[in-house]
C-alpha cells in the first residue's frame, strides 16, 4: 500500500549527450563534433539510453512505495528536503557527495546506473536492488555509514559544507595570500591554495597530494620515501586534515604550516589577504564558490552533523 505521507526525492544528473546538446544545440550537431574529432558517437547514445531507463524504471517502482520528487543536480542547492525524506541518487559518485552535502540526518540510497561503466565507491547499489533497499530504508530495517563532513564559515556568516574536501585559493592560477592562524600560530603565506580533506575524499585529493609529495621526496632524496596519514583516517573519523599546495618562501611568507589536523577542539583559521577572485568551494564544484576576499577571516571545522549514507 502506498504511503503518499511519504516522499523519495530522487537525484538525477545530466548525461554527457544532454550536456553537449545544451552546448551545440541539436543531437546532429553534437554527432557531427565527436565523430569529426574521431570519437565514437554511439558510446554517447547507449550512454544516455541506458541512463534513462534506468530512472524510469526506479521511479516506478518508488511511485508504488510513497510519493516521489525528481531532481536534477543542478537545483539541490535551492531545495529544501524534509525532515523525513528519503534521498535516493542515481548517477557517479560525484552525484552523491555534492548531494550528501544539501542534507540534514536524511539518509542517502547510492545507486549505479551503470557498473559496467562506473566503478561506484559510493554507489553500493545496482537498478535491480533498488525495490528491496527502498522498502528496507522505508522500514528501517536498514543499516548506514556516518559521514563525516568539512566545514567552512565566513565572518560574514556564509558558510559551505564539503564531503570530500574544500578548497580555499584563487579562482585562478596564480598565488593566494592569506594568513593562517591555529594553536595561537599565526603565518602569512602565499600558495596554490589549501586543501581540506575529509575521511571519505583520503582516497581523492588527498591521495594525490600524498602520492605527489612521496615522489618529489623520492626524486630529492634519492631513495624511496612512502607517505602516508599518520592514523587511519576513516569516512566517520572527527578529525580532518590540510594541507598547503605549492607554497613559497619568501621575505613576508613561510612555509612552516603546510599539513595539520583539524578536530572539534582545534579548528583552522584563514584570513584573506587577495583583494579579488578569493574562492572557498567544495567538492570540485567550482561553479558553486563563496567569495574569500580581504577582510574575509573562515574558521575550517567539523560540521555539527554527518551523513548518512545507506549501505
């Protein structure tokens, strides 16, 4: 029976044929760009075939459990969801971390729309499990993993929240100028930018900052140098970690605090000295900024609440 007091809101994105018709216009015109650059237009089609179906199919078998909202990824950022909705996204991980953000306690159903294709870290679910996860989910008879989430908050009172990690630097490719202040330390600096990483993004940006720094030790130094976290670094662990891109010495800068650790009792303060194109965003959306200007000071911290993502 049919609970229309309840409400799946169902995440979507575009596909890569969607996009490119939104650019070129028409679906020929799109043909006509990848297969004159030698791209395979039918990798495309099936794509965005497949993609389709499969949402068809989920909300059908989700308009027979309780009422169902589709949107599409674009908007998640002015929805607001209700207390008691179940979120289910269907696309790549990048989909569910930028949703897993705009939500507060409800818990979040990841599926794959297409395992051949996509790996899926976060998307533990294939289109047939959906009907027995929902009813699962619906019942709470299912269990989760928490989350835990990045914080940014500006003086000014906006602030951000990051699933895998913030960035704070310069819109553009050149130096950003800040001072950095924690445990009474205060350093002026001037880099690519810093990095706050949560425990589900230690295998993303972080990784590779990781993985850079270990060869540029290795190449320096002429023997292997392997580096990693020192503690395991969990997706519910509360503690976070910074780190400084590129950063460069000089007469008025240093570069004494380029990684550390953040947690509910030691936050990270940075105060802006960019006069314009300062960004703090998360998640590699970069369409989706705050502005970090001069007199803009964002206290980096543990969000108050995490994630809850169903497994």
């Amino acid at each position: 029976m049919r609970d229309d007091d309840k409400q799946f809101d169902l995440v979507k994105r575009k596909t890569r044929l969607e996009n490119l018709i939104h650019k070129y216009n028409t679906e020929g015109q799109v043909k006509f760009i990848i297969e004159h650059s030698g791209g395979d237009f039918t990798d495309y089609k099936v794509e965005d075939k497949r993609y389709k179906e499969t949402l068809a199919k989920i909300t059908s078998e989700l308009q027979k459990i309780a009422r169902v909202q589709i949107l599409d990824r674009d908007y998640i950022s002015n929805y607001i969801f209700a207390k008691d909705d179940i979120v289910v996204a269907v696309g790549q991980d990048g989909l569910v971390a930028n949703t897993l953000k705009y939500l507060d306690n409800q818990p979040l159903i990841g599926v794959n729309p297409d395992p051949m294709r996509f790996d899926g870290v976060l998307l533990p679910f294939k289109p047939d499990d959906v009907e027995l996860i929902v009813k699962e989910v619906f019942n709470n008879n299912r269990s989760f993993k928490e989350i835990t989430l990045a914080k940014a908050t500006l003086n000014d009172g906006q602030s951000l929240l990051g699933v895998n990690d913030i960035f704070i630097g310069q819109k553009t490719h050149v130096s950003a100028q800040y001072i950095l202040n924690q445990n009474d330390k205060n350093e002026r600096q001037s880099s690519s930018g810093i990095i706050v990483s949560t425990g589900l993004g230690s295998t993303g940006w972080f990784k590779s900052i990781l993985a850079g720094a270990s060869k540029i030790s290795t190449g320096c130094s002429g023997r292997e140098v392997r580096l990693r976290q020192r503690e395991e670094f969990k997706w519910n662990s509360d503690f976070l970690y910074y780190t400084v891109r590129e950063p460069y010495p000089s007469k008025w800068t240093s570069d004494t605090m380029v990684f550390g650790k953040i947690d509910k009792t030691n936050s990270l303060k940075i105060q802006s000295l960019m006069p314009e194109n300062g960004v703090i965003f998360s998640d590699g959306v970069e369409e989706d900024y705050i502005e970090f200007n001069s007199g803009n000071e964002a206290v980096i911290s543990i969000a108050d609440h995490k994630g809850l993502l169903i497994v």
